[in-house]
C-alpha cells in the first residue's frame, strides 16, 4: 500500500471517531454543566436534544455543497467546523453553550451524509468493508468520548469547560490528514438533472429513509433509557452503566463483519430482518426478564442495533450508481431518520410517565421495530437507483 493510501484511510478513519464525541462526550459532564452555567434539568436535556436536531435538518444541505466544492472539501469544512464549535461551547455564558453544540451538530450531520459519497467514491470496491471500518470507527469514538472524559477532566484539571475544547484536537488532527484529499478534491459539476430530485421519486428512497430512521429512533431510546430501565427493575447503577457500554461495545465487532458478509450478497434483505429480530429479542429480554442474565440481553440489542445501523448505511451506498446520488440518498434518509430519532427519547418518557411504568414504552418500541423490520426487507432487496 503507498504512503498515499494510507493517508487517504487514516485520514477517513480519524475523520469518523469524531462524529459522535462532540454529543457522546456531553453525558457524563452533564451535571457539572448545569451546576456551572445554572442550568435546569430540562435546559441540560436540551443541548443533547439541539444536537439530534441538528443532525435532521442541516444533512439536506450535503448535496449542494458537494455538487459546489466537492465531498473532499466538505469533509474537511466539517472537521473544521467541529473544532470550532466545541471549542466554542466552552466559553462562557449559556447562549455560547448551545451555539457551539449547534455549531457542531450541524458539521456532524454535513459528515455523516457525506461519508458514503465518501466512500463511493474512494473505496469502490471496497465498499462493503470500508462502510465496516466507518461504522466501526464511529460507534468506537462514541464509546471513547464518554468513557474518558471524566478521567480526562481528573488527569489535567481542566474542568468541563477544558476538556469540551480538547475534543478540538482530534477533529483538528483528521483534518490534517484529510488536507491532501480536499487540496486534490474538486466539485461534482455534473450536469443534468439534480440526483436530490431523482432521488425522492424513488420508492427505493423511503425504503431506505424507513429503515434508517426507525433503528435510528430505537438506538436514541436506548441510549437515553437503558440504565434508568434497568437501575428501576433493582440493577445497581454501576452495573447498569456497565450494561450501556456493553451493548455499545459489542457494536463495534457487528460493525465490521456484517458488512463484509452482507455486502457479498446480491440482497441484503435477510440481515436487515435477522437485526430487526435481534434487537426486538433484547426489547423482550429486559421487558419480560431485566434482572435476569442482563448481560445476555445487552449483547442480543448490541449485535441487533449495531447490524441495523451498518446495514442501512451499506444500502445507502450501495443502491445508487455514483457518489453523487449516494450523497442525494444518504441527506435524504439521515435528514429524515435524525429528525424522526429526535423524537424518540421523548416519546419514550412521554409514555412512561402516562403508563407508570416501562411495560408500555417498550411494546411501543416493539411495534416500532416490526415496522422496522418491514422496510428492511424493502430496503434491502436488490435494486439499483438511478
């Protein structure tokens, strides 16, 4: 492998651990975050929520960005804009905290729309395992960011305010690993019609969207919920934190392979019904059974949610015939599914207030997977969108 390659890959891997530390790594600082700026619960709530929002709304913008100055350049932009935005929420007052969350959430979904295009158009026929790799490297990132925070915050003395801004090194390291693709990178400059408006008259498109959105809305739930379900069924905390970082850690390893195995095939059909089955069993496991063998439960839901989100990405760019409708495809289903994902949390508590319990928000989460598991199906039927 030349030395240029392996620039292009490290800097694409680097460039995916950072699309999840700038929300991941909020968490565990949440409370001295709102004890500092004076925030209340529902305040600290939102700055996760701002983010998921961004995530929806700003990917629909990728596709004209690309077509102006190229998916190298707008990658390199968004790893930029990362920097700038979590090294601004560190400042002081309230308005600079959401802004600079805002700011980076909006460079997070420009990213993840784009890195299918991405690796359509680098990794062609690597594309099942390249998707792997991005995957993987995202989930891990996520896992890193809120795993070493606090120690961060204890090592240097920094406070939270300190360690926000350090997230700006590794965004700042990938972009210059990343600076001789956007330096080579050029636009689309395709004529004809836009791929933005091809897209959306496929019924192939919303196949897609469904799936994306629906894993993405249960993986949200999940992520906010799982602990307290598990802390309120007589788990002790630590263990279920414990449980959260297992289920998230056993993604990583379903990241990597079912790619690779789903991509051989002409359809993908039967892994998206196999993971929407999967993660339906880890619903049933804590519905029915929390406190009994929970580690085996959180590794079911892992390998289930980390297949479905892998999966939908690899459709993403495998339906389309170049990386400009991979990018027209991708901020269609991402803008969609984050925008439905935002939702979900809410919802979730929403029904569990009125129900006094969980029984009834994880039926609804299992009735959200059976749909789930029909636009898998769909999804991942051979078909090339044009």
């Amino acid at each position: 492998m030349s030395l240029r390659s392996v620039a292009l890959v490290a800097g694409f891997v680097l460039a995916a651990l950072n699309l999840r530390p700038a929300i991941a790594g909020i968490s565990p600082l949440l409370d001295e975050i709102m004890d500092d700026v004076g925030l209340s619960p529902a305040g600290g709530g939102a700055i996760t929520t701002v983010m998921v929002v961004c995530l929806g709304v700003f990917g629909l913008a990728v596709p004209l960005l690309a077509r102006r100055i190229g998916l190298d350049r707008t990658l390199f932009a968004g790893l930029l804009v990362i920097a700038a935005g979590v090294a601004l929420r560190g400042l002081d007052g309230a308005a600079l905290l959401y802004l600079g969350s805002a700011l980076a959430a909006t460079a997070i979904a420009v990213m993840n729309v784009a890195m299918p295009g991405v690796v359509k158009q680098h990794f062609p026929s690597r594309i099942n395992l390249m998707t792997g790799v991005y995957v993987s490297s995202v989930v891990a990132g996520a896992a890193t960011a809120s795993a070493l925070v606090i120690p961060l915050e204890h090592v240097t003395g920094y406070g939270w305010r300190g360690v926000s801004a350090l997230l700006a090194v590794p965004a700042l390291l990938a972009a210059l690993l990343w600076l001789p693709q956007a330096r080579r990178g050029r636009a689309g400059g395709q004529d004809g019609p836009r791929p933005i408006g091809m897209v959306l008259r496929s019924p192939v498109t919303w196949y897609v969207t469904a799936l994306m959105g629906l894993q993405s809305l249960t993986f949200y739930v999940m992520l906010a919920w799982l602990p307290t379900i598990f802390i309120e069924a007589g788990v002790p905390p630590d263990q279920a934190g414990y449980l959260l970082s297992l289920t998230n850690l056993v993604q990583v390893g379903t990241s990597l392979a079912v790619p690779v195995l789903a991509g051989r095939r002409k359809s993908q059909a039967p892994y998206a019904v196999a993971a929407g089955v999967l993660t339906v069993l880890g619903y049933l496991g804590m519905l029915l059974a929390p406190t009994t063998l929970p580690w085996v439960w959180m590794i079911v839901l892992g390998v289930g949610q980390g297949a479905s989100f892998v999966l939908a990405l690899l459709i993403i760019a495998l339906r389309p015939a170049n990386p400009a409708g991979v990018t027209a495809l991708s901020a269609v289903a991402q803008s969609v599914g984050y925008g439905v994902a935002a939702l979900g949390p809410m919802l979730f508590g929403l029904l569990r207030e009125v129900s006094g319990g969980w029984s009834v928000p994880l039926m609804a989460g299992m009735g959200a997977l059976v749909v789930q598991i029909v636009a898998g199906w769909h999804a991942g039927r051979p078909a090339t969108l044009r």
